[in-house]
C-alpha cells in the first residue's frame, strides 16, 4: 500500500524555487534514500513533508488524505511522522530513559509507569538498555543516534524520516546506524533516509531519489546511479563523493 505520495510539489524561498515540482511514492514497509548535492533542497522537502515548512504548491497524500489541505490537523499528523535530525536533538538535562518518555507522557499521555515500560522496551530495541541513565553528554554519538531512534519509534509512528543520520558520526558508528536502520526494515518499519553519505546508501537496500534542481533527476538503485549513469549531474555527484568505488 502507498503510504505517501508527493505530486508535483514545490517550495518557493523569497521567489526562488527549491523544490520544482517533486513527484515521488513511498510504500508501507519500503526504505528510500534521498541523495543530491549540498542545498539541492533535501531537507526542505523533508520538512515540507510534514509541513514543519510551507509547501508553495503540490499535494502530499499521507494515508490516503493531502494534508496540504487547510482542514487538516497537523498536528496530529506530524505525531504519525518521526523525525531523527543529524544532530540527534536529545535534551542535555535530560536521561536516555527519559529522553524517550517525554513523548510518552506529554503526548500519548502515559502514566510514568507505562512510559518507563515502553521506554526501556525501546530503548532495548536499538541496544541501549544499559545506558538508560546516562545524559547525552556522556553518551557517543552513535549511542545519541539510537536513542534518538528509540525515542521516534516510542511514538509509534507510521514512517520515520531520518535527516542526515550518520553525517555528525564517526565511520564506525555510521556502520551501526547503517545496520540498525537495515534490521529496522526487516521489520517492515517504513523509512524515508536523506543522506550524502555513499556508503550509508550502498549499504541501505532501497532505491535512491536523486535529487538535483528542486526536481527527482532519477530513482534507481545505487549500483545503477554509481554505473555511468546517463545524468552527467548524477555521474559528477558519485564522482565527487566516491571516486574510487
Ligand atoms: N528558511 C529559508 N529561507 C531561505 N532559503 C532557505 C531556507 N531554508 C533553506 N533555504 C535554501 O534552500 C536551499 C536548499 O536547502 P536545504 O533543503 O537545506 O538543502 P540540502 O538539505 O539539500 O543541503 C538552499 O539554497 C538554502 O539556502
Ligand atoms: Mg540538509
């Protein structure tokens, strides 16, 4: 099933366009990987997706409704949409554990006991069980990553958009995120994955949007983009980005 279709949207910034009428579709269960040049408009397309910024035009169909349109709450819409940013956005005063309960409690309105359940279940889920008392600052960043995945999962929400996961981590813990954003799939969570990061994309099984010029240039998998691709802007893209491979 289609979960989200994006027809034809744009995003205007003081009359310049940066996004120029974006088509694409992610299905239940399906992980995409957005790639294009820096300020080719991938992050705001991600935010206009859930409207954090104003789409100029388009429709977006979430679960079969546009909620582009002026009835619709936003609100409660944004809460079926995780959301985990490059620089993982944890509160510094605040625990793992209780990190990942704020939302529990704020907006699914759990009582603390059933938020520390369900945020130990999760945190479980990436790993991170035995940290649950730590604050960020002493945490790694790739820890900061898992909670931060711990906390959008929490909520329950029917895709997680991930913006630039791995772009503030070392090697290493990239390949942890890669992995866990893999047995994320398998279990058929739905993922839409912005990221410059080649090696991150090579090891994500989906299709890759090639972003370029506010518009999709081409949707293939990586191995046919990296493969002399017939668009010189996605040939020079990997050429700059992974010139050995
Ligand atoms: N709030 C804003 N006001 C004006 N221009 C913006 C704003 N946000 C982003 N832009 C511009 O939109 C373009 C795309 O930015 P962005 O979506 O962040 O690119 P990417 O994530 O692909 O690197 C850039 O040229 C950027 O300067
Ligand atoms: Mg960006």
């Amino acid at each position: 099933m289609t979960l989200l279709q994006v027809r034809n949207l744009t995003k205007n910034y003081d009359g310049i366009g940066i996004l120029n009428g974006v088509n694409f579709s992610l299905h239940e269960g399906e992980i995409k990987v957005v790639m294009g040049p820096s300020g080719c408009g991938k992050t705001t397309l991600l935010r206009c997706l859930n409207r954090l910024v104003e789409p100029s035009s388009g429709e977006i169909i979430f679960d079969d409704k546009d909620i582009t349109a002026a009835d619709v709450d936003i609100r409660q819409v944004r809460q079926r949409i995780g959301f985990v940013f490059q620089n993982f956005a944890l509160y510094r005063h605040l625990s793992a554990l209780e990190n990942v309960k704020l939302g529990l409690r704020k907006l699914r309105g759990l009582s603390d006991a059933e938020a520390t359940q369900r945020a130990i279940y999760e945190l479980s889920h990436v790993e991170m069980q035995d940290h649950q008392d730590k604050y960020p600052a002493h945490l790694s960043g790739g820890q900061q990553q898992r909670v931060a995945i711990a906390r959008a999962l929490a909520m329950d929400p029917a895709v997680l958009f991930f913006d630039e996961p791995t772009s503030a981590l070392d090697p290493l813990m990239a390949r942890e995120i890669a992995n866990l954003l893999n047995r994320l799939h398998a279990e058929k969570v739905t993922i839409l994955c912005v990221t410059h990061d080649v090696t991150l994309a090579k090891n994500l099984p989906g299709d890759v949007l090639f972003l370029n010029h506010g518009h999709v240039e081409a949707e293939a998998p990586i191995s046919e983009l990296m493969q002399n691709h017939a668009s010189e802007n996605v040939r020079a893209f990997f050429e700059e980005k992974a010139p050995n491979a």
